[in-house]
C-alpha cells in the first residue's frame, strides 16, 4: 500500500478524508500532522487524535503549526466547520497525545526513513509543509509527492473571489512549496467543487456504513447549511479528492505549468501560472470524472 501521510485541521471534509484513507486497503496511513484553518491548532490536533481513535489506526499525530508563515494569526472558520471543526457535534476528547516532536520534524523523519516513498497529502493552510522544506534541504527531494488540497485556477475563490480557504491562510507557505522543486500536484476548487455531496448522499453513506457513515452524516448538517447559504445544494468533496488523487490520477485532468501564489494586495491567496524563472512545472487537476471520483469515495465505506 501506499505510504500517506495527511497534513490536517479537522475540519468536517478533513474528517471524511481521513476515514475513507483509514479504510482504504491501497493507503498505509504514516501518521497524521495538524495545522490551524478550519480550527486552532490545539483543537486540530485533538480531532486528528480521535480520528486515528476512531478509525483505530495505532499512526502517530504530531502538532503543528498555529499560525501562518509571514501573516498574523487568523480566526478559525468557525462558521463553516462549526466551534470544535465537527459541525455543531461537540469533538470527542481522544485518550492519547501527540509525539513531543513537532509537525515539521515528523514529515522530515518520516520522508527519510521512507525516502522515494512518501507520500504528502495536506489538506489545510500548508504551513507545515513549508517549515520542513526550510528545515531540511533534503527533504523536497525526499518525499515522493506532495498533492495537496488547496488553490483555484480558472475558477473563482471561496474565501474572496480569488482566493481558496487553504491558500488564503498562509500564501506565503504554499509559494514556498510551489518553488520548492518537489514533485506537486493541485487538487483545487476547479475539481473540487465538481463532485458536491448533499444531504441524500450523507444518509446514503451512513446506509452503507452506520457507525462512520453515520457520524459524517451526523456532523455534515451544519456544513450542508453552510453550503445552502452560499447557494450550493451540497459540499465540495475539497479534502477527499486530494486523497483519491494520490489514489488515481487517471481520474483527474492534470495541465503541468510552473505555478505562484500572489502574496499581497486584493488578490493576496490567488494561485496562478508563473513565468517566473525561479518556477518549475508543477501538476494542477484541471478537471476529473466526477461520477469516477463520487463511487470512489463511498467505495471503503460500503461494509456490505
Ligand atoms: C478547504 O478549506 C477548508 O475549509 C476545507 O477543510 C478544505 O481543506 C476548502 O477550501
Ligand atoms: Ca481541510
């Protein structure tokens, strides 16, 4: 199975990411890592320890980063993932901790000790991913490939009209990996917003698979709410399909161009094709088969 390790601020989609990686066969989960976003980075932290409970996974949790690289720190988005990130579900308090090691130094022990093999998935503000990059010059070489969740292209933003929520929170960071010379991949609002699950999949899944089926249905409502004041029927299927993408990239349209992360100004957190020479390509997923992507997803939650 694949090496993965997931970069996180649970988050409901965080959470739904999570359990369909934990019941993947083709996933080994290395570990988990946590990063302010959806919450603060003590809250991400808990919810990533009682996901690994949860999914009784035995994968080691490290805390992150609590604020961005360069920009003061935010808010977390209470108001789409609810106070604790699982909906207006209160967070269950998990039994164990994190490693004394921090998100950083974990992915770096964890890129070399499975060098060529690792592979990076985050899913929130990738602040993380940039600090191991500054820490270890070995480390983007290291790692077999980061695709992350985050960015919009050719689509509008979902924090302003440029901008997606990951990106938003920490340009800088992302700018940073972008330049890095690692093997990156795009997972960003032009697909991820293609495959929306609404309130009949949720009851749909927790028909398949009653205990985590039923507990994503149970903390999506608010998240479903969130998305109908913006006008959407049902929600991005933003941080799965970046797991599904290190799964199958045949299921994704990928444009290889170099890429930058406007760091200021109106547009601060607007990812866009780069001319600067510092730039190498980097893969974006432009489109996908959404009806591939969807069964995909339900497909380790189906205990029939
Ligand atoms: C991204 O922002 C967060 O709210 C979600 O968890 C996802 O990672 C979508 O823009
Ligand atoms: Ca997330």
């Amino acid at each position: 199975p694949m090496k993965l390790l997931i970069d996180t601020d649970p988050g409901v989609d965080d959470a739904m990411a999570i359990l369909f990686a934990a019941r993947h066969p083709g996933i080994e989960l290395v570990g988990l890592t946590s990063v302010f976003g959806n919450v603060t980075v003590a809250q991400a932290t808990r919810n990533a320890l009682a996901l690994v409970e949860r999914a009784g996974l035995s994968c080691p949790v490290a805390e992150g980063a609590g604020a961005p690289l360069v920009l003061p720190p935010f808010e977390p988005s209470a108001h789409v993932h609810g106070p604790e990130g699982f909906g207006a579900m209160p967070a269950p308090r998990p039994a164990g901790r994190a490693l004394d090691e921090d998100a950083a130094d974990f992915m770096i022990r964890m890129a070399r000790d499975h060098a060529g093999e690792l592979v990076l998935c985050p899913v929130g503000p990738i602040t993380n991913v940039a600090e191991a990059i500054q820490r270890d010059p070995e480390f983007a070489r290291n790692v077999k490939q980061i695709v992350f969740m985050g960015g919009a292209l050719d689509v509008r933003g979902n924090v302003t009209p440029y901008a997606e929520a990951n990106t938003w929170h920490d340009p800088h960071a992302l700018d940073l990996v972008l330049g890095s010379g690692a093997d990156v991949l795009m997972v960003g609002l032009d697909v991820t917003l293609q495959v929306l699950l609404e309130a009949g999949d949720f009851d749909r899944l927790a028909a398949l698979c009653p205990g985590d089926g039923g507990w994503l249905r149970d903390m999506a409502g608010f998240y479903l709410d969130f998305y109908r004041s913006i006008g959407l029927t049902g929600c991005g299927l933003h941080d799965p399909m970046a797991v599904i993408a290190c799964l199958r990239p045949d299921l994704f349209t990928i444009e290889y161009t170099p890429l930058e992360v406007v760091c200021d100004g109106d547009e601060i957190g607007r990812t866009r094709r780069s001319a600067r020479p510092d730039r190498v390509a980097v893969g974006v997923c432009t489109d996908c088969d959404a009806a591939a992507v969807e069964a995909l997803f339900y497909a380790p939650f189906d205990e029939a």
